[in-house]
C-alpha cells in the first residue's frame, strides 16, 4: 500500500477517503472535527471537508483525540494493518503483543520487558509513531473486544467486561459509553445483523474479518494436510484445534469456505472485508482476546493481499499462480513454540512421517483433555516438559532428538522467545546459535511463528520441485527470488502450493509418490 501509517500523508490519505477505498480500511482511521467522530476510509457517510479531517495510524489514536467511532461504519470491525508485520518495528511488536492481551495480563512494564525497551520509552515511540501509549491501545483493544461480543453473543455484560480484559463492569460501561457513545444495552439493542448466539457455557461465536481476495480452502487444506493428531481435527469446509491459552486450555472451531466470486456477488469485493466464523470454547473467558488474536495469526488475517498480488502478478513465474489462487494466505500460528518444535520435527522427513512422529510425542508428553470434539484430545507438549525428556527416547534419529530437546530448553528459559516481542534478526540469531538449528528452520520459523512476510527458502526441495515442473531452472529463478521482496513469503506458498492436492480432511493424509508440499529438509 502507498501510505505509512507511521507517517501518514493527508493527500493520499483524503484521496482513499474520497474514493472510500476499502483497501486502506485498517491501515488508518480518518477523524472528523465538525462531528467528533472517527470512521474508517471507506465510510458510506458523505465525504467530510478536506479541512475538517485529521488522520490517525490507530483506532486509539483517534480515541486519545477526544473522538467517538463512528455508528455507521463501525470503524474498529476491520482487520489491522498489514505494515505491523511488514515493518516489524518496535510499534508493530507492541501492538501484536497488546492485541494478544499482554497488557491486561503483565502491564506496561510486561509489555516493555518483552520488546526490550524500559517502559517510558516505550511509551515515547508509541506515542510518537502511534498516537497513543501502551495503556490507551491497550483500552481500545478491550473496547473493540466487548462491542463484538456483545453485538454477536448473548452473555451477560459482566461476563462481557470481564472477558473483555476491564478490571471492573463500572469501567467497562464508561469506556463503551465513550468510545461508542452508546450505554452497552443500547449496543445490543441497536444490533440487527443477525449475530449467532453464544452456546454452552464458555462457548463464543464471533466473525473475524480478513481482506478479500480470501483463499480460505487453500489454507485449509494447508492446515488439514499438516495437522497433528490429538491436536488438529479437521472435515469439509471446517479445522479444529485445541489451545493452550493463559488462563486454561480451549478449542478452537473455523469455517474456512471460499468467499462468493465478487464478479458475480456484491457482498464480498475485491479490496473488502469477508468474515471467518470463528468458535471459541474456552476455560476462562478472560481468554477471548488471546484467542481471538492467535487465530487472527493463523488465518495471516492482516495480510493485505491486493499489495501482493500487485507486486508478484507482473512475474512470469508467480503471476500465472497468484491468479489461479487470488489471496492466497501464509499459515501462521496458535502458539509459536509449538511451530518451532514442529519444525524441528520435520526435519529429514516427510509431513506424512512428521504427522506421525508428532503425534506420537503429544501422545506421550501433551496434557490430555476432554474437550467433546472427535480427535481432539490433547494439548500440544509445553516447552518446559520437552526440555526434560531424554532425547534417546524420542522418536528420531539422536542428533534430532538432542536438537529438539535443546529448543525446547531455549525456549522455555527464555533465550529464545517466539512471542513476536524481540526484533525477528536477534531471534534467528539466537536461534542459529543452538545446535542442530540451520537456516532452513530458522527462517521457516520466522515465516510462520513471526509472521515475517519475506521469507525464502533457497534450499527448499519443494521449491526446486515446483520450479522444475512449472519448466524454470530452479538455480535461474532462485538466484533472481529477489525481485519478490517484500513478499517471498507469499512467492514460497505460491510454488508449495503446486505441489499441493487438495487434501481428504478430517483423515491421514494419503501415501502417495509425488513429493510432499514440503518435502524432506536438510538436517540444520
């Protein structure tokens, strides 16, 4: 996208809102003096003055400014900012982690410890580059949080404050009644979309928007094809998973179908925002917004994909697969030690062996649960259990084992943390630095667990298998892989993708002699 949200142009910006670009919805917030109110670009109210508008990079800029979100366009229901991962600055690391709850749960000074600033500074650099401090995102967040749920569920408003991330219902009212101009009741009142109830105790269905275009079936059968057994379920149109969440474990249930084809459905444009259905079953309802947010990294829910398909539809190579598969999504995460431990797993083999071995160590090491759902039955081995277990008794080969065990170490003494805190260079480093640990997982890791948008894997078997049957020269295509940047990420799915069927969900993947999407890799 042309505009910074760090350093935003008032002629770009005004430009969008004129046009009611949908596109720049999320990327920044458009306030209006003469009403007090803040929209988002594509707002359908009649265009304000040039001279009456001000622009903010975020919802609680525009909040902090004495403004109230707009009835109309309910500016906060959008997906974030894509340049959050682009960038990956201290504000975009902040950001991932307030949105994740890290604020309701360790404060200001927990958020600084993660991302290495001393929290006056922190505050400083968010306030510069964000409008807003830590503690004012960190209330618009929870604000955003309780108008969804109580505009889509039927829990009772403490329940709501509470699950929310407020301290107490009273400030739970104040800040709805400021933000929203509105009493909760009326909130609830004036809602008429139809929303899906809450079910049993504990159990939440929310709509979690994504930009379009949105290939959903593409990521499921990503999803499906790499589930964990005990871990990940999947059928038809749907995936599963249970959740290791701060308060207590929960499940997670997605309906992954394909958006309407906009040339032929109005409802979901290019350059809009579709909705994923989401359901949550949680243990403790102070969960939500961890949950919310760490499916929102699954589905790369952020990801602005008209941005990528502008840069990688030109290439002769990608431009062919980009529009055969329109929005196109890198999988992200749950839980970023549990994609580092899988990866280190799925070193030398097949997904198909990976899927194996993984289960069988969840098997042996996970919590078990009861969570109702077919297939689901355990938690995925926390780091600090994994760090115990005597590598020879592992289902790999040593040196794997002995690799795996010393992540794992790594990982819950906090040498290395994959919460999206750190800068993504210091965690490859330190990943690196451990034995066993090459540059193919690391950088898969960062791909994955970090959400860094410009991966590339030039020793990858998949992408070289992929090249050679789209008819390149894989050393020729790889040596010239950086004209995809900033988007190699999306370019490395895009060719995994052709070697990708779609995948029987809800059953083992099926044995087969064509290579697996991501074939047996070097030993690091």
């Amino acid at each position: 996208m042309p505009i910074a949200t760090t350093r935003l142009d008032p002629g770009p910006c005004y430009a969008a809102v004129r046009s009611r670009d949908r596109r720049f919805d999320g990327v920044f917030w458009t306030a209006v003096r003469t009403t007090g109110i803040y929209c988002r670009p594509s707002c359908p109210a009649r265009t304000p003055a040039a001279g009456n508008v001000t622009f903010h990079p975020t919802a609680a800029s525009a909040q902090a400014a004495g403004y109230r979100a707009c009835k109309r366009c309910l500016p906060d229901a959008t997906p974030g900012s894509p340049e959050w991962d682009l960038r990956a600055g201290v504000a975009g690391r902040a950001v991932r982690l307030i949105a994740d709850g890290v604020v309701d749960r360790e404060g200001v000074e927990g958020l600084a410890r993660r991302v290495g600033y001393t929290p006056r500074h922190l505050g400083r650099v968010l306030v510069a580059e964000l409008g807003a401090g830590p503690l004012a995102l960190a209330r618009a967040r929870r604000a955003q949080t309780a108008r969804v749920l109580i505009e889509t569920t039927d829990l009772g408003f403490a329940d709501i404050a509470f699950a929310a991330g407020f301290a107490s219902v009273r400030q739970f009212n104040d800040t709805v009644r400021e933000v929203y101009d509105a009493s909760p009741t009326e909130l609830r009142h004036r809602t008429s979309r139809g929303a899906p109830e809450s079910g049993p105790e504990g159990t939440l269905t929310l709509r979690l928007p994504v930009r379009t275009p949105f290939a959903a079936s593409a990521l499921l059968d990503f999803l499906a094809y790499h589930l964990v057994p005990g871990v990940e379920t999947a059928g038809p149109g749907w995936y599963a998973r249970t959740l290791d969440l701060p308060h207590g474990p929960g499940v997670l249930h997605l309906t992954l179908a394909d958006p309407p084809d906009p040339r032929e459905h109005d409802s979901h444009p290019v350059g809009g925002t579709t909705q994923v259905l989401a359901t949550f079953t949680l243990t403790d309802l102070r969960d939500t917004t961890a949950a919310v947010e760490r499916t929102r990294r699954l589905l790369d829910a952020d990801c602005d994909p008209l941005a990528v398909a502008e840069h990688l539809g030109p290439d002769p190579v990608l431009g062919p697969l980009v529009a055969r598969h329109p929005g196109l999504r890198v999988p992200g995460q749950v839980d970023g030690e549990e994609t580092a431990i899988r990866t280190v797993i799925g070193q030398q083999v097949s997904v198909s062996g990976a899927r194996t071995v993984t289960g069988r160590i969840v098997a042996a090491h996970g919590v078990r649960i009861d969570t109702g759902v077919p297939g689901l039955t355990h938690l995925f081995p926390r780091t600090d259990v994994l760090a115990a277990v005597d590598p020879e008794t592992l289902p790999m080969p040593r040196a794997r084992g002995r690799a795996l065990v010393g992540l794992a170490a790594a990982l819950a003494g906090g040498e290395v943390s994959l919460d999206r805190g750190p800068e993504r260079d210091a965690v490859r480093e330190r990943m690196l630095a451990l034995r066993g640990i090459g540059p193919w997982t690391a950088d898969y890791v960062a791909m994955r667990a970090l959400a860094h948008p410009d991966v590339f894997l030039p020793t990858d078997v998949g992408v070289r298998i992929a090249l050679t049957r789209l008819g390149r020269d894989p050393a020729a295509e790889v040596a010239r892989a950086d004209a995809w940047r900033p988007w190699r990420s999306y370019a490395l799915l895009h060719l995994w993708q052709t070697l990708m069927p779609p995948t029987p969900a809800g059953a083992p993947a099926p044995a087969r002699a064509e290579p697996d999407p991501t074939p047996a890799v070097p030993e690091d």
